[in-house]
C-alpha cells in the first residue's frame, strides 16, 4: 500500500501503473456502482445465504499481494499472441472468509461468480458476465479484491468489489462481482461452456510467457552496449529466461530477485552488443515445472522484437 514505508532493501516497485493496465469488458459501458447500494450474494448449495454488504465485507480479514494480471486475449483467436499483462498488487478478503460465512454443503462443487454486468455479446443477447471455478481452487486462491495498487478499484477495473484469481487468465476475475452461486453443476454459459474453452478445457492456468519491454518493440536503440530487460511469469517459480539476438544460440538472462509474492512476475536482463542495423530479439521463459514457451503458433510463444540500432 503506498502508505507503507518503503523498506530500504526492497527493489524498486514492479507495479505497473494503473493508467497502463488494459482494460476488457464484454458487455459494452462498465456498470457505475454505488458503494453504499452494492450487495453480494451467496446462495445456492449453502446452509446460510448471505448478502453482505461493503461494511460487512470490508469487516473481514484483508491480504495485499501481488499478481500478474493477464487477458487471455479473443476467444475466438486461441493461438495469437496478446501479452496483455500487468502487474498488481491487490488488497481484498479471502473469499474463504466469505464462504465460512455461508457454510457450502459437501455437495458443492462449483462456485459461480456474476458480475452486474449485462448486454450483448457475439450474437447472444441479454446476457449477464459470468465464470465458474472448482469450489475448492475457488476457496484456496481468489480474492474478493477493492483496491489496485492501493487505490480503490477504477470503475472499469470492477469498482467496488471483483473477484481476483491469481495464477489464472483475466478472464475469471470477475469485476463489478454481485452474486456467487456454490453448485453441483457448471453453468452453462457464453463465457464458461462455450467460449474461453481450450483443448475442451475452460480457459483458468495462465501459461508460461514472457514479454521484452526495454527496448520496446519497434524501438530505435544506439548501437553498442544495450541493456534488455522484461518480464516473466507462469503458474510456478520462473526458473530461467534465454534471449537470443538475430538467430544466435539462446543465452541465459540474469533474472531479477524472486519476487515477495510467488503469484507476481519476474524481470530479467541480458546485456548484450548491437551492431548499427535491424535486430530481431527472442526471449523463451521456463517454469519450475519445466514449462517451456513453444515456438510461433501458440497463445505464449517465444517473444519476439524488432529493434534498430543506429
Ligand atoms: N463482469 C466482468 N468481469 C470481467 C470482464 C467483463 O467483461 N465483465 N472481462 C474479463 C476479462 S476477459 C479480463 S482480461 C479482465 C480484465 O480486467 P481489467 O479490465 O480490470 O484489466 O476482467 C475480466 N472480468
Ligand atoms: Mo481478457
């Protein structure tokens, strides 16, 4: 939160700003909530439904942490790349505190996450935005989340309440979150069964990837001695980065210290030459489960720049 002080032996902030977060939305104008009217819901498969309000909710214990923040991109293009990424540090409650509250029955399996959301999509009308995790991935991880970077949530970021599922695409964590349903069944839905689907499985891992942000695609650099630096991140410990300049052998980045929060991304940096000219620049991360990322063709491909040195 930025009214901590700042430990002297912390690195520099790796947040991204707040105006640089993307911003996805299905359903055309984001809804504006007023904080004293908003209510979540629990109902379903629970001994006690509940409608909490922002007092009740905000009464619960809190966890700040930080996570990578990435849209899975089109649904309807599953293999080009988007690297829409950010890093954030979020600070919400639990929701198992929530769903302590409400008791699920052991025949809950599913948890439904609605947000107040509603409009067209891709054919279908009327819709309202909704997704769906195991119950109890859903107990272990998400976080019912009020502030990014330490501010409250921006109304297109989900302002007042969103679900937040660290380690899983964008796509999950619900904004403008106003009801959670516990089930025995998944909902069948635009966005559960039918789209965010891949390989027959619904969209939630977030893959290995990683993404050169200095220089920046496109960038011109003076040729000579360069610094590049990015980003990396999956659903485990990055365990290497390699970079490789116009076709040479890959060579292994230095990666930055291990992030305080395991769920949050990992910078890397080569020094390297470049002679005046045009330069194609890879970076290839690996996970801890030795995860790789695969060649053009794939969602979290290789990365690839363009840089011209002069
Ligand atoms: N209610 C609701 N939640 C939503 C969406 C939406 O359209 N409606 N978009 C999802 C998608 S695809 C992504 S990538 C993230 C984007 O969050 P952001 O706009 O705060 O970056 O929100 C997710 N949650
Ligand atoms: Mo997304």
């Amino acid at each position: 939160m930025s009214t901590r002080p700042p430990d002297p032996r912390t690195p520099p902030s790796p947040l991204t700003p707040v105006d640089s977060v993307f911003v996805r939305t299905h359903l055309g104008a984001p809804p504006e909530l007023a904080a004293q009217e908003w209510e979540l819901r629990v109902e379903g498969l629970v001994e006690q439904p509940l409608r909490l309000d922002l007092r009740s909710l905000l009464a619960l214990p809190q966890r700040t942490f930080t996570a990578v923040h990435e849209c899975f991109g089109s649904p309807f293009a599953p293999t080009v790349p988007t690297r829409a990424v950010a890093n954030l540090e979020w600070t919400g409650v639990p929701l198992s505190a929530v769903l302590d509250l409400a008791r699920p029955h052991a025949t809950g399996r599913h948890l439904w996450l609605e947000g107040a959301d509603h409009g067209d999509f891709a054919d279908e009308k009327g819709l309202t935005y909704v997704k769906d995790l195991p119950l109890d991935r859903a107990y272990a991880d998400v976080v019912l989340a009020h502030s990014m970077n330490g501010a409250p949530l921006r109304t297109q970021h989900g302002f007042p309440v969103r679900a937040v599922a660290p380690r899983m695409f964008g796509t999950n964590s619900v904004k403008w979150l106003t009801r959670l349903v516990v089930s025995d069944t998944r909902p069948d839905h635009l966005f559960t069964t039918r789209l965010y689907v891949r390989d027959g499985r619904p969209v939630r891992d977030i893959d290995v990837n990683s993404k050169l942000l200095a220089p920046y695609d496109g960038d011109e650099v003076l040729a000579g001695v360069v610094e590049l630096a990015g980003r990396a991140w999956s659903t485990s410990e990055i365990a290497g980065v390699e970079i490789s300049v116009d076709d040479a052998p890959w060579q292994p980045a230095t990666l930055g210290p291990r992030p305080q929060h395991p769920t949050a991304w990992r910078p890397f940096t080569l020094t390297t030459a470049l002679t005046p000219g045009p330069h194609v620049i890879r970076s290839r991360a690996t996970d801890a489960t030795g995860r790789v990322q695969p060649p053009p063709g794939a969602r979290n491909s290789v990365h690839e720049i363009e840089v011209r040195a002069t």
